[in-house]
C-alpha cells in the first residue's frame, strides 16, 4: 500500500512539472534569428553581458562590444539574435543592434522631408574625400567639394573633426553605400544665422566679427559664417592706402554697422565710424589762404595729395606746384611721406575736397618782373624748349622768356628755332617786352647787335646801286645779297626791261653766285626789307652814261642837240 502511495504521488508531481513547464514555455517570446528585441541585463561578468531576452536560457554579449559604458544590471538593452540555438544558449549582439538600429535612424533621416542632419566623425582622408564614421560600424564618403562651405586648402585639417552631415545617397543596409554632404548643413546654418543678422542688427550697432581675408579695396570679415566688408575707405577717416596696416588676418575686432542690404546679402562695416567725421569741425581750424603743414600720401599724373590731419586730405594741382618752372612730374618736386607747407586755396566739406597750392607760400617772382628783367637788359639763359615759332629761354631762377623766330638774325631768314638751337644750348639774349599779368617776357638775340638795316640806309639810298651776289632764285623774283649781308629782292617785273621776253626767261640768265648790279628801289627799316630793281639799274646806267655823254659834246661840239642825244640813246637801246 505504500509503494502504491509512493508511485501516485510520484505521477501527481510529475503532472505538476510537466504543467509548470507547459506554463512557463508559454511566456517564452516568439525569437527568430536576426531579430532585433529589447531584453534586460541579467548579470555583468569581466568578460559577458547576460541578456534575459525571454527565451529558454539567457543569452550573452562580449563586454567589449559596450565601448562606451557597460549596462547597469536590470537595464533594457536592445539586442540582436544571431543564433537563437547557440551552443552556449542564445547568441546575441548588442554592437549589430545598435548598428540595425542606426541603418534605421539613418534611412529615417534621409527619407524625412527636409532630410535631417545626422551625426559623424571625418576619421581620414580617402581618394577624393573623406571617411566619416557615422557610428555602429558604418562608414560614409564625404567628397571634399561637400566637405566645407569654403575652399579646403589643408584637406588634413578637417581628420578627427566631429560634425553634422546630410545623406546625399543611401543604396542598401547590406552594401552600406553611403555619401554624405557637410557643405550644405553648414549653408543652412550660415543662412539662418544670416537672417538672424538682418532681423536683430540695426545700423549703428556695434558686432565682433573676424578678419578673414584681404582685397585691394578692404577687408573681408567673417560675422559667423557669413561676411561683412570692411571698406579700405571706411577704415579709417584718413588716406588709406594698405588695408593690412589697419587689421591683421585672424584678428577679431569690434566694428560699426554703417549699412545693410538684405536682397543682396550685403554688410558693411566700419572702423573709422568709432571716431567722429574730422570734416565737422573744419571750418574752426582751416579758412582759405591759410598756410598749413601735411604729409604728402599719394603721386598722380595730376598732382598729389597732402594730409593735413587723419580724415582730411587736400589736392595740390600740379599747376600750383610753381611759378616759373614748369613741372611735368609731381615726383620731381615732392615724395610721398614728405612734411610740406601749403596754402588752402577753397574747400567743399559735403564732398571732403580741399585744394592746396605749394606755390602760394613763396612770393611770386612775377609781381616784380619788371625790376628783375628790365626791357633792354641782356640775360644768360638756356634753351630749353623748341616750338615752331621760336624757342622758351629758361633764365636762372626759373622764369622763361619766349625767342621769336625772327628775333635771332637781323639779316637771314630764320623759318625754325630748331635750326640754329638746340635744348641745352646757352645763349645770351635781350629783355625785349616784359608782361607780367599774362606772365610772358619776350626777347631777341639780334638785338644784341646794331641794326644793320640802319646803317644800310644810311648808306644806300634810295635810287643808289651796288654789286650784289644772287643768293636764291623763286617763282616771284631772285634774291641778291648787298655786300654788308643785306638780303633784297628782285621782283619778277624788276629783272628785264625787255617786253619781248618773259620773267623766266629773264631768270634763265641768272645762277646762284653771279654777281649783279641792282637799283635800290625802297629801305624799309622797321620791317627789315628792301627792294632791288636790275631793270632800274640799267636805266639808270644808260641816264648816266647819257649824262656823260651830252657833257662830253657840249664841249667839243657846240651844234650837237638834245635831239641828237636822244637819238643815239634810242639807237643803243
């Protein structure tokens, strides 16, 4: 009876077991292998993570694939199942699941509209990019031309870097073919801060920005992603002429807002607007006629520019450089950095112009040209300039006095300067006209000499001859030179008294060098001419030899008549 006891109580508790397991296999999860799930920690081991996943037995997970920071037991975990029959029980990963589970944040990020950034590290450099670790094992190309918003000049620079990235392409989960595109999240960002820029600054207020890079018309200066132009004008209120001197690549500074222009993106900012325009008070310090002292800052072909004080700048023409010299280059009166004294000649304070005259500070020497250049004085000066009307005589102290072409020989006829002068010969000369309004001062070199005009007609007369030496022969009459270098002219109706022949004919009898016998028909002192006459002459031969001859007669025949004079004058002719 006990052992049959015993054997019904053995089959109770067998029915019980077999129940108990029937329930507790109820509660096991549905695990199929590569499923992800969430389990709880069970127990941490130096070398395991125990995962209660619900199934027939806990599975484990090398610690190593916690890089981070290991599970707190009791804490849910999400795992993936490799093998849910593993020969240890099942074999799971908690690395693959944060990978599954990344692959889907991922697909996530870039179907979602807008597309959102996600997270990653550039760990190298590759063949046309980079390798961006986005986490879970999976990596990504960045192409360098989307790896910055500017030109990357040291492409190393950007190794390590932790930033933000949007998916450009994702093909599959098992290729895990991924680019990605860091340029355009930072356009976005440049943009929005950009906005925000416009929307909270006002013109005046004052912003920190970094200088970034350098024009030759200012300074680029990054306001956070976006710039803002510094003017080379707007760096300071005086003359700017190296932008670099006033800021240093780098360098963060504090500037004034002076415009902004949203439609076009445009900021401009200032320095010199800390300080104010030197320009209000000009009118307390400066008034015309004042002689100043400034620094000479810029050369141009038309005069240079003088600093006065920082902000105000004025223009000295090169006309007002001198009084008597004429100066073709700034650069041979003055340099740049030279401390000069100057007159204000005007100003306009709404366009900040002030006009500046070096002269001005000296005396004029032509107020008291007629006392240091009388009229009739004999002067030493230097040709220094041919025109074809004369020659510009360049005195001593500068003042030049004009040689006319006819100025130079009393007795040859001088076309062109050029053909007697040359620039840099010296030559003595006479103060003929002094004009000191218009500034000319004219002279003569012929006047150094007597008129040889004068003493000519004092000694031929009108209606006297002389042998003369034919010195050029024209279409309107042949020149003959008398024997104190007088030149007169024979006119055509002058050579021949024969009507049978005409003037060219007459002329064909005449060389250069023949010597001839003229009349002397008219002296004209004032204009340096006189007029011969071969025809007169011989006329005036013949009434001599006529002379003579009705002389002769009367002595020796006293029935000899005027008739008879005549007569014989008719035969010779």
């Amino acid at each position: 009876m006990e052992q049959m006891d015993e054997e019904k109580d053995g089959q109770h508790e067998n029915v019980a077991f077999r129940a108990q397991m029937e329930e507790s296999l109820k509660g096991l999860k549905t695990v199929e292998d590569g499923q992800l799930i969430e389990g709880t920690v069970a127990q941490l081991l130096n070398d395991y993570v125990f995962v209660d996943i619900g199934y027939k037995s806990e599975g484990r997970i090398p610690v190593l694939e916690f890089a981070d920071k290991l599970p707190e037991v009791g804490s849910r975990v999400k795992v993936v199942v490799i093998n849910k029959d593993g020969r240890n029980g099942p074999e799971i990963s908690f690395s693959k699941a944060m990978a599954k589970q990344l692959w889907r944040d991922l697909r996530k990020a870039f179907e979602e509209n807008p597309p959102l950034p996600v997270d990653g590290i550039i760990e190298k450099e590759v063949k046309g990019g980079y390798d961006v670790n986005l986490g879970g094992d999976i990596h990504a190309f960045l192409p360098i031309s989307q790896s910055d918003s500017q030109k990357v000049e040291n492409t190393s620079k950007l190794v390590g870097l932790k930033a933000k990235f949007y998916i450009e392409r994702l093909y599959s989960e098992n290729k895990q073919n991924i680019v990605v595109n860091r340029r355009k999240y930072l356009e976005e960002i440049v943009e929005k801060n950009r906005d925000r820029f416009f929307a909270e600054t006002n013109i005046g207020d004052t912003v920190k920005g970094i200088v970034k890079s350098f024009t030759n018309f200012g300074a680029f200066i990054d306001l956070g992603g976006f710039d803002g132009l510094l003017h080379i004008n707007d760096m300071s209120w005086g003359h700017v002429t190296r932008p670099k001197e006033f800021v240093k690549k780098g360098q963060e500074i504090e500037l004034k807002v002076i415009r902004l222009t949203p439609e076009e993106k445009r900021i401009n900012l200032s320095l010199k607007h800390f300080t104010e325009d030197p320009w209000m008070h000009f009118e307390t310090k400066y008034h015309v006629n004042d002689i100043v002292e400034g620094t000479v800052t810029k050369l141009t072909d038309f005069g240079a520019f003088i600093e006065l004080e920082e902000g105000i700048e004025g223009l000295a023409h090169i006309s007002e450089f001198s009084w008597t010299k004429m100066v073709h280059k700034p650069s041979d009166v003055v340099k740049i950095g030279d401390k000069i004294k100057c007159m204000i000649l005007g100003y306009d304070i709404q366009a900040g112009r002030v006009s500046l005259g070096l002269k001005q500070v000296t005396d004029n020497p032509w107020d008291s040209i007629g006392e240091t250049y009388p009229v009739g004085a004999k002067v030493h000066g230097k040709v220094v300039k041919i025109t074809p009307h004369g020659a510009f005589i360049q005195f001593d102290d500068g003042i030049d006095g004009f040689l006319r072409a006819e100025d130079i020989s009393w007795t040859k006829k001088i076309k062109h300067a050029g053909s007697v002068y040359h620039e840099g010969d010296e030559v003595d000369v006479v103060v003929l006209e002094v004009d000191s309004e218009n500034r000319r001062i004219t002279v003569g070199v012929k006047q150094l000499l007597d008129n040889p005009w004068e003493a000519f007609a004092s000694e031929y007369k009108t209606g006297s001859t002389l042998e003369g030496e034919v010195t050029s022969i024209t279409s309107f009459g042949i020149f003959v030179k008398a024997p104190n270098g007088i030149e007169g002219l024979v006119n055509n109706a002058n050579i021949s008294d024969d009507k049978e022949i005409s003037s060219e004919e007459a002329k064909e009898k005449f060389k250069v060098g023949d010597k001839v016998n003229v009349f002397v028909v008219d002296v004209n002192v004032d204009k340096c001419k006189v007029a011969f006459s071969i025809k007169e002459y011989k006329k005036a031969l013949a009434r001599k030899e006529l002379s003579q001859y009705m002389a002769s007669s009367s002595d020796n025949d006293e029935a000899y008549t005027l008739g008879d004079a005549m007569k014989s004058q008719s035969k010779k002719d």
